[in-house]
C-alpha cells in the first residue's frame, strides 16, 4: 500500500467494528442508499428484500465490518470485510463499502479501506479483492490510490490490493485504533443519553410553566 498523505493532513476518523448488536443500525444505513448507491455497491440494483437478506446473512465471527458513527449515533459510513470460509480461498478477501451521500468526499471511503486492508493483513491475508462498476470513479481512485492493480472488463472492474506481511506494529495499530473507536462511541453513548435526558428536563419545565401559567389564569 502506497502511503499518500502525511498524518497531519489526514483526517482523524475513528472506524469501529461492529458487532451484532450493530445489525439493525447497518440494514437502517443502507436502506437509506438510493437506487443508483445500491446499484454502484451490490453490482445490481439491490430491493428492500434483498439488502434485509444480505444484513441478515452477515455473519460477524467470521466477516468484519467497520462503521464510522456520527454523534447522533446514525451510520454514515459501512465497510464489509468478506474473509475466507474454512477451505475457500484462505489467502484472499472481499472488500465493499457505502458512504451515506451526506459525509462523501471526506475520506470516509479511503480510511475505511485502509482499515480494512490493515485487517486483513493482520487475518493473514493476501490479497484484497473490490468489485466495481467501471463507472465507478471514486471507488476506483480509493482502490488506485492505495496500490491497488485494476483490470477493467467493460462496465465492470476488478481491482485488488497485495498486502504486506503482518508484523507486531500492524496489529497493535489496529489495536489502537479500534479502542480509539470504541471511546469515542462510549463518548458519543452517553452524550446521546444525556442530550435526551436534557430534551425531557426541558419537556418537564416547559409542562411546569404551561401548568403554572394555567393555575395563575
Ligand atoms: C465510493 C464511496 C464509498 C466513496 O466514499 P467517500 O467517502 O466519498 O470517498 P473519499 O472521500 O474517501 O474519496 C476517495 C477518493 O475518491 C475521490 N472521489 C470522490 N468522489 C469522486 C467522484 N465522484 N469521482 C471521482 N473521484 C471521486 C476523492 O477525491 C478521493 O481521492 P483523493 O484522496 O485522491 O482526493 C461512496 O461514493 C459511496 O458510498 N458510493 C456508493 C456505494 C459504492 O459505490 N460503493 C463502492 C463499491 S463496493
């Protein structure tokens, strides 16, 4: 992988790994994705039906997939890690994403692969497999500008990532930066709770007065 910006420049985008807890949250993300987004990240143009299949088939011991939160706890960002089955392929891994339109174009898509990239050279991986339409530009730039190798068939694209060796620093890096996430959801939790518990304090003083102004009356 092909290092591109200094850590300076780099926005600081804490991905965390969701679990299955985080299930209902991921079909609620890319539900919200148009037609075209569907199209452009299933390779067809994914139903209701059929995105609430492909959620509930995730299996979350042996896949990882990451999530980038905002601090009203909604999805912006879901990267999908597809490891090996026992036997299958035991050296290479399918990587695809969804960024909701809102948050494109700060970097979400670019960190998530490098994430996931890291991951899988960490599970022993190989090689990183992407799956996109030739159309799509964006993708393909992520892909390019980590080193990935494309071969374009027509409309569609094949690109994939040789990575490196794990060594003692690409695991505890990832170590790190998924407690890094995981703080900053714990922050972004209780800030939720606590804005909501203000939101009732407000409801309970606002219902004081109507009360107040109505014996007064
Ligand atoms: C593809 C997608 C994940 C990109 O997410 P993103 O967070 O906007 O991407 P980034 O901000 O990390 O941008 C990555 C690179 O692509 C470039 N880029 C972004 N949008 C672009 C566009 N429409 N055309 C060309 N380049 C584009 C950025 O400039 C950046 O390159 P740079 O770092 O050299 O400047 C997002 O557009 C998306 O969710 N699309 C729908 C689903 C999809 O296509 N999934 C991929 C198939 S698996």
């Amino acid at each position: 992988m092909q290092p591109r910006r200094s850590d300076t420049e780099r926005p600081l985008v804490p991905i965390r790994s969701l679990g299955e807890n985080h299930r209902g949250r991921i079909e609620e993300h890319l539900l919200s994705l148009t037609g075209d987004d569907r199209y452009l990240r299933f390779g067809y143009s994914a139903q209701d039906p059929q995105i609430a299949k492909y959620v509930e088939q995730l299996d979350f011991d042996r896949d990882e997939i990451f999530g980038v939160y905002n601090r009203r706890l909604q999805l912006l960002a879901v990267a999908h890690l597809a490891l090996p089955a026992q036997g299958d392929f035991p050296s290479c891994a399918e990587f695809g994403v969804s960024v909701v339109p809102s948050a494109r174009g700060r970097g979400y898509g670019a960190r998530l692969f490098e994430r996931a990239a890291l991951s899988a050279s960490n599970a022993g991986i190989e090689l990183m497999f992407i799956h996109a339409l030739s159309e799509n530009s964006a993708m393909l730039k992520i892909a390019r500008n980590a080193g990935a190798t494309v071969h374009r068939d027509g409309g569609e694209s094949e690109a994939f990532l040789q990575l490196p060796r794990a060594t003692f620093d690409t695991h505890v890096t990832e170590m790190l930066e998924e407690q890094v996430a995981q703080f900053d959801y714990q922050i972004k939790v209780q800030a939720k709770q606590f804005l909501g518990l203000l939101a009732g304090l407000q409801d309970m003083r606002r219902g004081g007065v109507a009360n107040s102004k109505r014996d007064a009356d």
